[in-house]
C-alpha cells in the first residue's frame, strides 16, 4: 500500500512537471506574440503621437501669430499655455506666461500650475530666489488663500538656511494678515502657522531625564508664548469651525484657555453668527455671485470693521474682476476711507490692469497717483498706459486728456514768466488737439470732441493765469471755425472770456460776430448785444446794435416762414400720396371682389354673419349652439354650411341652427346687418391676439383652447378663416377676466408645431391707432450686444453659456423668422454698458462650431421717418445725429424689425388686429356709399 502510494507520488509529481513544461513553452510563446504584437502597437502609438505633435505644434504657431497681431486676446494666451504645458515645453511655458502676466493678472489655478511647475524646476536647479519673486507677483494679483498657503510652505523648506526661520515667521506674518480674516479659508493659514510654531517647539524640547538649562527653558517659554498667541489671535476672528479651534486650544494649554481669549471667542462667535446667513447664500449661489457679495459689503460697510470690509471687497473682486463698477466702488472706499498709500496705489493698478477699457478707472488712478505723491515720471507713465488701452467711446479719450491735463496745470507755477512746467502744460494741449484730430478721429469717425473742451479750459488758463489774452483769442477763433459759431452758447462763453479779462472793444466784436451767425436761439445773442450796449456802449453803438439785431431777427423769421411753408408744402404731397395710394388699393379691391362672382359673395355674407353671430351672441347660449352644431348631421344642415356649391365647411367652424339660416337666406338682400342692432360683447379688456400659427393646423380652436387654459376660464375662442375654408393663422381668444390677460402674454413665441405662436394684447385701433407690441428701440444700447454669424443650431442656452463668464445676463433673444427658423443673429444683454463692452472685446471673431461670430455693441438703425403720414425726409434731416458705438457705424445698421410687424402708415380702414371694422370695405376718396358684400350678391343675382 505504502509502494503504490509513493508510485502514484511520483506519477503525480511527473505529470505536474510535464504541465509545468508545457505551460512555460506556452508562456514562453505566448510572451513571443505578445511581443511582436507589442512592437506593433508601439509604432502605431509613435506615429499617432508623432502626428498629434505635428498638429499641437502647427497649432501653437497659430497661436503665437495670433498673439503677435492681437497681444491682448486673454482667450488666446490661455489656449496657448495649455498647449505648451501638454507639450512639456517648459521654456517657451515659461516665456507665455511671463508675457501673460505682463498684460493680465493671472487667476488663481493659473498661477498655482505655474509655481508648481517652477518649484519641480527648482529642485533640479537650485533657485530659490526666483521662485520668491514668482510668489510675490502671485500675491499681488488677487488675495488669495491658497497662494499664500502655498507660499508659506515653500519657504518652510529653506528655513535651514540662515535667517531662514524668521524670513518663514514672516511670510506667514504677511499671510494672516492679507487672507486671516478670510472667514472660509483663513483658518488653514493659521492652523499652518501654528503646525509651523509647534515643529519648531518639538525642537526645543530636552530629551527626557535631562534638566533644561537656562536658555533652554527661556527659548521653550518664548515659543509657547508665540504658541498662546496664535490661538488668541485667530480666537478673536470670526471664522469657519471656530469650535474646533477652541477645543484644541484648551486641550493644548495645560492651564486652560484664558478668560480673555475666552471672551474674544465669545465676541467673534456672534460676529459669525450674524456673517453666516450671508456666508451660506454665497456658499449656495452661482459663479460670478455678484448680487451676494453686494448685499454682504452693505452689511459690512455698515457694521464699519475696515479690515472687514477690506478682505469682502478682495473676496468680491477675485470672482468678479471684470466689473469696473465693483472696483470703482473698492477704490471709493480705500481713497476716502482707510488712505494707505501702497495699498490705494495696488488696488487701483490691479483695477485697470482687469478692466483696461473702462477710462473712469484710469481717471481715478491718476488722481490717486497725484494725492499720494508719485512722482511725475509714473503719472506720466501710467498716462501713456491709459491711451493705449483701448477705450470704447472717443469722449473717454477726451475725460483722459482732460484729467491728465488738469494735473500739469497743477504742478505749474504761475508766478513766474516761464517755467518747465508751463512750457510741458502747452505741449500737453497741442499734443492733446493732434491726438484728437488724427487717432481718435481715425478710429471714431469723430473728434469726440465736438464742443472743443480742450481747447476752451486752455485758452482760460493763457487769459487766467498767463495773461495772454491775444492766445486766448487765437484759440476761441479756432473753436469758432470748427462748426460752433452757429451755437449762441459758444459766443457767449467768448463773450464772457473777453468781458473777464479782454476789453469792452473786442467784447463788442463778438457779439457783432453773434449775431450775425448764431442760428440756434438769435433772439438771445440781440439781447445781451442790447443789454451790453445800454451799459456801455455810445448813442452810435446802440443805434447800430439795433440796426443789426432787427435785420438779423427780420432775416432768421423769413428763414422759418419759408421753412414752415417748404415743410407745410410737403406734408400735404406726402398726405396727396397716400390718400391716392388707398384710393387706387380700394379700386383694386372692388374690382376684385366683384370679378368672384354671386357665389364668394354669398360665401363670405354667410361667414361674415357666423363671425358676428358667434362673437356678439350672448355667453349663455354659446354652449347650447355649440352643441346642437355637434349634434346636426342632417343633409339641409351640411347644405346650408356649405352653402349653394356644397363646398366643406372649415375646420373648426360653428354653423348656427338651420332655422336660423334659412332666416340669413332670406334677408341675403337687406343691406343693414342684425348684428349691427346688437350690443357688442366683445372685451378687449380681456381678450388676446394671437397670430403666426400654421395654416395647416387642424382644429385650431381645440388646440388653442389647450394652449390657454391654463391662463384662465376662456369665454371665447374664434380662429379666422379664409374664403376657401383653410385657417389664415391667426384668431382672437376672449377670458372670463383680464386678470387672465397677463398670463397668456407669456405664452408668447411658445412653439406650436414647430413654429413660433405670437400672443399680443388686442387693441382696438380706432381708439389707439398707434399702439405697437413690438418696442423698436432706435438709440445706442451700450447694456446690449448684437451678435452675427451664428450657426444656425446654436440655441439659447448655449449662447447664454458662452456670455456668462463676461458678466451678469439679464435676457438673451435669438433673432428669427416668422417660421421659427433662426437667423444666426442674437441680442444678449448684460447688467450694464462695462460688461457688454468687456464681451466684444473677449468674443468678437470667436468661433461657435465653425462659425466666426462678429460682436458689436447694439446700434439699431433710425426709423425712416418718410415712411409715416405727414412726414418728410427733411424731417429726418432735421433729428440729431445718431451716435455710434466703438466698433463704427457699419455692423448694426441693418434693419432687424421683421417685415411682418411693420406696419401700414395709412391703412385701408380703421382695423383691429386684421379685421376691419364693422366689416365694410374701405373708401378712400370718401364720395360714393361703400358697398357691403350683400350689395354685391344682389347685383349678380339680378343678372
């Protein structure tokens, strides 16, 4: 037993070993395929890497091209680093972020992707130096928690050095001050600090069984001492997880936490209490949370904790950078408030270096600048910075000379005959008028300037301060020449330049000169020329002023009798115009009308009488005739819907009860209408219009009953119907109350089937011809950008999407026709004129799937005024000049008010939503009776 046993061991242990053998030459061959599949794949993979590396890097020439043509396209630089960083190129990384930054501030994930990297390159080449001037470029952009966090701990890791302790005590020093009070993440910079203090206090400490000498002990009691400190000082911070803090105070200190300590904790536990409904509803809202962060700076700013408000005004510009509002209302409060020299100073560099468009942010800047005593070089400086930073309107340009121009004048000492500063203020104003004619006319299409400012505060100051008053007058004659010398304003402002500091000689010559061109208000330059003559002037002088001034007047109300005349003349052919384009519209018509023959007559008698039967019948007794039509499927009855040529009624039409038709049959030739001797039910008041619909829509009153009914109790519905039976689109619906009126309004551009359904009030237009739905508005919309060469699938939560990150969206309509099919045109509309600007800036050229977007500011063009009654293109001549947008005049001049809502000057009758009143045809001379469609019917009878 025990031989077969071990035999069967050996079998065993033999068979295992063949196994064994086999399976490794498997193996063995296995992990041949394995490796020339490998090798396989591996050159697979080398040439698909190889390919995408040829496309990374033709696209990033693209991008540095771009770049070299438009430094300042934010989107563009980050694209570029993103692909360098993807690349490895860690040079050229460099190089693009180093250009970034000189042109931006960088945001908080950037700047930490670019630290990382330079620390891991640090570690190969030893530079610390650099790495902390990095940090302290990060610091300066934006107070943020988590760059400081980072700063702190590199530093940590060269306190071997010497003085390297104290320079990390006060990295962290700086930290807690800038982002301690930040109530969300200022504890991770203390608790840092503290892991810091208690590293070092492990250090300190003797080794077990061995007395501490003297120095020993007063160092370890030094650095518990920093240890209490710490916690004190974050104690009297309201921040998140305070109690946490607490507790690990009070079991490291072995006496306890201080009553003192205590009573700060409890002081900042009520400041947080009253912070946290404001905490929470920042913690909850949405990117860019604007409205929040207003509604917690009002509450700090009354509580009245500088430090406080400081660290909520970071925190608010950190998500919201690009709102020149925000960082205005920063800057109020640190220049009236807290006045610390480089911390005004930062914070207004930081403004314009994230909205370099907005020029009162500029102006603020050099005020701030000139108050805390920079020096003329950096005024100078940051002037020329401002000039080129790309300003929206041409008379930002001219606020920015003027502020920069005020500052000259104010270093200038006009005691003395000639100075360097004078000499400079000059230069300034002749540079200024250069700059004006040639840049920012050339960019504008105007001087931005128009009133001449610039050069009327500098011919003050030659009078004023310079006593020059030949310069002075020298510059008025320029400012006359350029257009102003029709404006009385003008010449009284030169008036009372040369009554000031001229003589009463050359005040008389301007106001001879006034009256001979002013043509704005004449009757007021003759006054003064008189009342200046009875003061000083000779019997001779006066004679002449009154000679001038009669035959000035004389000549100014010829002008506007023959002007009133002229206009008088033209209103009357434009009223002969269209009074003979209704009169040859009304002809057509009844000239049509009478070629269809008795039977449409009949046809459209009998649906006119439904129409006013339907309409006007009693409330009550709808519902009855409703379902006695339902209910008639006799022969006489579709007879008599169809009428004498059996055609099929409409759908969704409401015959009335046979006897009530053959009763409308037999009175076919009464003129007069019954409906006429009834009182009108219909309520305007309570009734909408709706319009647009398809004209294939079957059961249109059923589906529109659907529609509405949600808005309220529905007292009638009536779709309108052409001659042959098929639906025109458009109908009247009639509530129970107008309270329900306001609710079907929003139901406006609701798809129906694939088209869009318009739903407007209905307003009798007899009693308000001019009422318009759609408000056309005609004057520059700074709030609102115009977008073009959208892809036509682009829908509105997408394009909403891509503006969000510009600012706050308040609506967002894409431009369409009647079918619903869109135009790839948009309006979107931002919380005010800073952000909409800052979009055109960021999109305009942007590609949304393959399209190239233009964006401008909306400029919709003016009304053509010939096509109203009574108006003529002389009037329009008359309307001041439209003012353009920064982008020019060329981009928003077409007329986007669909064809379809433009309405007829003079209409063929006095029509209520497209039906027209009391059903009788138009007559535009006004000589013969109009004839009704029974008079029609009559007349083929009778032949």
């Amino acid at each position: 037993m025990a031989a077969s046993s071990n035999a069967e061991q050996t079998q065993l242990q033999d068979m295992d070993e063949e196994d064994a053998g086999m399976e490794e030459r498997e193996m063995d061959s296995d992990e041949g395929e394995e490796d020339g599949m490998g090798e396989e794949n591996s050159d697979d993979e080398e040439d698909d890497s190889s390919e995408d590396e040829k496309e990374n890097e033709a696209e990033i020439q693209r991008l540095e091209e771009q770049l070299s043509i438009n430094a300042f396209d934010y989107n563009c630089h980050v694209d570029l680093i993103k692909l360098l960083k993807q690349e490895g190129e860690l040079l050229r990384l460099r190089k693009a972020r180093q250009k970034m930054s000189e042109l931006f501030p960088l945001t908080e994930e950037i700047w930490l992707d670019w630290l990382k990297d330079e620390i891991r390159l640090s570690e190969e080449e030893p530079n610390r130096e650099k790495v902390y001037e990095l940090f302290e470029k990060a610091v300066k952009d934006y107070i943020c928690p988590d760059i400081w966090l980072e700063y702190a701990q590199y530093s940590i890791g060269g306190m071997g050095s010497p003085g390297g302790i104290d320079k990390v005590r006060a990295i962290f020093e700086r930290a807690v001050t800038a982002v301690g009070l930040h109530m969300t993440k200022g504890q991770f910079v203390w608790e840092a600090y503290r892991e810091f203090e208690n590293a070092i206090l492990s250090t300190l400490q003797p080794p077990p069984g061995r007395i501490p000498s003297r120095e020993e002990k007063e160092l370890l009691n030094a650095q518990l001492g920093r240890i209490h400190t710490l916690f004190r000082r974050q104690l009297a911070i309201p921040l998140m997880e305070m109690e946490a803090t607490y507790a690990e105070y009070e079991e490291w200190s072995e006496d306890g936490v201080p009553e003192t300590a205590a009573h700060q904790y409890k002081k900042a536990s009520l400041q947080m209490a009253k912070c946290k409904p404001f905490e929470d509803s920042l913690l909850v809202a949405e990117t860019p949370k604007l409205a929040e962060y207003q509604a917690y700076l009002d509450f700090e700013l009354k509580e009245g904790d500088p430090a406080r408000v400081q660290i909520t005004f970071e925190r608010t510009m950190a998500e919201n950078c690009l709102v020149p509002d925000m960082w205005a209302k920063y800057n109020n409060y640190l220049d009236r408030q807290l006045k610390i020299k480089d911390l005004v100073l930062s914070t207004h560099e930081r403004a314009v270096r994230n909205c370099p468009w907005t020029m009162g942010l500029w102006k603020s800047y050099l005020l701030a600048l000139e108050r805390h005593g920079a020096d003329h070089h950096t005024v100078s400086d940051v002037f020329e910075k401002a000039l080129n930073a790309g300003f929206i309107q041409a008379t930002d340009y001219v606020e920015i000379w003027q502020a920069f121009l005020d500052y000259l004048r104010r270093r200038v000492d006009f005691s003395k005959e000639s100075s360097k500063e004078l000499e400079e203020l000059r230069g300034a104003f002749s540079r200024s008028l250069d700059y004006m004619k040639q840049d920012v006319e050339e960019r504008f299409g105007e001087s931005g300037d128009p009133s001449c400012l610039i050069m009327q505060n500098w011919a003050r100051i030659e009078a004023l301060h310079c006593k020059n008053i030949q310069k002075a007058r020298e510059l008025w004659d320029s400012i006359m020449t350029k257009g102003n010398a029709k404006y009385a304003n003008m010449w009284l402002e030169y008036y009372n330049l040369e009554r000031s500091y001229g003589d009463p000689v050359h005040c008389r010559k301007a106001l001879h000169r006034a009256v001979q061109c002013t043509s704005d208000y004449p009757e007021h330059v003759c006054e003064v020329l008189l009342t200046f003559e009875r003061v000083e002037g000779s019997l001779e002088d006066w004679d002449m002023a009154v000679q001038k001034t009669e035959t000035r007047l004389n000549r100014v109300n010829e002008q506007r009798a023959k002007a009133a005349e002229k206009e008088a003349n033209m209103a009357r052919q434009e009223d002969e115009r269209n009074d003979n384009r209704r009169k040859a519209k009304s002809e057509k018509k009844v000239q049509k009308k009478f070629q269809k023959g008795s039977r449409v007559g009949e046809k459209r008698k009998a649906e006119q009488d439904d129409y006013h039967d339907e309409w006007n019948e009693d409330p009550e007794q709808a519902p009855k005739r409703q379902r006695g039509n339902r209910d008639q499927t006799t022969e006489e009855s579709m007879e008599t819907e169809a009428g004498q040529f059996g055609r099929k009624p409409p759908p969704g039409y409401k015959p009335a009860p046979p006897g009530a038709k053959k009763a409308q049959h037999g009175a076919l030739g009464d003129a007069p209408k019954k409906s006429d001797d009834k009182p009108e039910l219909r309520n305007d008041d309570s009734s909408v219009f709706i319009s647009n619909l398809m004209y294939t829509l079957e059961e249109p009153e059923e589906k529109l009953r659907t529609l509405f009914e949600i808005c309220g109790p529905i007292k009638q519905i009536r779709p309108v119907f052409g001659t042959k039976g098929t639906f025109k689109g458009y109908g009247y619906l009639q509530f129970e109350s107008p309270v329900s009126v306001p609710e079907a309004l929003k139901l406006d551009r609701r798809e129906v089937e694939g088209r869009p359904m318009f739903v407007s009030p209905c307003v009798d237009k007899n009693k308000n011809p001019d009422f318009k739905v759609f408000k056309y508005n005609i004057t520059l919309e700074k709030q609102k950008i115009f977008i073009s060469g959208l892809p036509f699938s682009c829908t509105k939560e997408q394009l909403e999407e891509v503006c969000k990150s510009h600012g706050v969206i308040k609506e967002v309509r894409l431009v369409t026709y009647r079918s619903g099919k869109p135009k790839g045109l948009a309006y979107v509309e931002f919380a005010d004129e800073a952000q909409a600007s800052q979009a055109v800036l960021k999109m305009d050229g942007m590609e949304i799937e393959g399209n190239k977007i233009t964006v401008a500011i909306s400029n919709p063009p003016r009304r053509n005024l010939s096509d109203r009654p009574g108006s003529s293109r002389d009037m329009a001549d008359l309307m001041p000049r439209q003012a353009y947008g920064s982008r020019g005049r060329g981009r928003t001049q077409l007329s986007l008010l669909p064809r379809s809502l433009h309405r007829q000057s003079a209409p063929v009758g006095k029509v209520e939503n497209g039906t027209t009143s009391g059903g009788q045809a138009a007559n535009a001379a006004g000589e013969t009776k109009p004839l009704s469609n029974s008079d029609f019917a009559r007349m083929l009878l009778s032949k």
